[in-house]
C-alpha cells in the first residue's frame, strides 16, 4: 500500500513538484491543495499567510494526508516553523535552491528570483549567510510571473517585456546562475533561456524537495 502525501501552494506553481513527485514516487498517492482563493501569498501580509498554510495543512491532514509537502517557498518562509510545531505529520518546506547553485559554481554570482515575502523574509536571509561567505548571491522579487502564471499566461510579449525589464541592471556574464525561488516560475523557463546567455543555469528546488519527501518519510525514489 502506497503513502497519502499532502501538497500545498498557494496556486498551480507546486504542479511541477507534484509532477516530480509523481516521477520518483509514482506508486504513491497524492492530493494537491491549490489556495486560489487566496494566490498571490507573495504580497500578503506573514498573519494572513500563515493562517492560510494552517487552513491548507489542516485540511490536508483530515483528508488523510500522511505527509505534507509545502511546496511553495512564500508559506514555507513564513509558516514551516509553527507548522512543524503544531502538526504531527512530517512537514516538508521548500527553500530556493541556493546551496545547489553555489554548490555547481562557487566563484561566480548567483542570481535568486522569488516573492517580495521570500526575498524580504529572515529565514533566506539565514539559509544566504549559511552557504555565501563570500557574498554571491543577489535578490530579485518578480510578484508579476506569479499572476502572469495564475491566469496561465506563461508565454507572451507582456511576459518578456516584465522579465526583460527586471533582467536589464545584470551583467550576466558575471552569474553561473539564476535561482527560481519561488514554485510558479517554473512556468517561465522558456522565456527566461531566451534572455539570458548560456552561462546562466536555471536553478530549481523541485528535485531537492521530492528527496528531502523521501528521506524524511523513508520512501524510496525511483
Ligand atoms: N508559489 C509560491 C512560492 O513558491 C508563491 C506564489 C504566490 O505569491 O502566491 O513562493
């Protein structure tokens, strides 16, 4: 018999970590809660997102939930702490994926992309102090692709011309890569791979999540 796995976003970003999911653990079950009532969590208030995370947890949890997988960066740097504390499953937080970029490329700068809650919030602050000694790593909120991907315009002029705009103050000859530090911009690969010269990798933290959902739930990957 195969685990119930809970995974929560704030909207159709965290699609690409139960579609890795789905991947490595295919003989699993899995609900995905998607807060559309509530998207975007990046311009919301910490109080009202970390009510959300426990509506959406909570309800997870009652319909039979094992584990949790927040996969949303936003509610992760908000609420995976109060989370943990009061919910006896295992909660799974997503992070972006800092440590792997620096990890693949430790002498050039990297560029991590998120929600103004993520880029502002403490917890990346401590997690960017942890692995960035020698000071790397720049921030960039992009809150417009989360609403540019809930009305699934993942492809258009207005896209380019929003991550044109927010690309042009980069010297990217100097960046090995640029972090998608926030699930819904995943959708925008394809355009950013247009602007940006081949030195420059996009880095995601899907992968890293669905290992962490493994190893902390002691299922094996395929
Ligand atoms: N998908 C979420 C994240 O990974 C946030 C999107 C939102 O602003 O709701 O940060």
């Amino acid at each position: 018999m195969g685990m119930k796995i809970g995974i929560f976003d704030s909207g159709l970003g965290g699609l690409s970590v139960l579609n890795e999911a789905l991947s490595k653990l295919s003989e699993h079950e899995f609900l995905y809660y998607a807060d559309v009532k509530n998207v975007p969590y990046g311009q919301k208030s910490r109080d009202e997102i970390l009510k959300f995370s426990f509506d959406a947890v909570k309800f997870l949890i009652k319909n039979g939930a094992e584990a949790v997988v927040i996969a949303c960066n936003t509610a992760t740097s908000v609420a995976i702490k109060e989370l943990r504390a009061n919910l006896s499953v295992p909660i799974i937080g997503m992070e972006p994926a800092v440590k792997k970029a620096l990890t693949h490329d430790a002498e050039h700068r990297v560029l991590v992309t998120a929600t103004p809650i993520t880029v502002h919030g403490e917890k990346l602050k401590r997690l960017i102090s942890s692995c960035d000694p020698n000071g790397l790593v720049d921030l960039l909120a992009l809150p417009r692709l989360v609403e540019f991907a809930e009305r699934q315009e993942f492809v258009s002029s207005a896209v380019e011309a929003y991550l044109r705009d927010a690309f042009a103050p980069y010297r990217f000859a100097d960046y090995s890569a640029i972090v998608l530090g926030c699930t819904h911009f995943n959708y925008f690969k394809d355009t950013m791979r247009q602007l940006l010269p081949q030195n420059v990798r996009l880095v995601d933290g899907n992968e890293g999540t669905v290992e962490e959902l493994a190893r902390r739930t002691g299922l094996r990957t395929q």
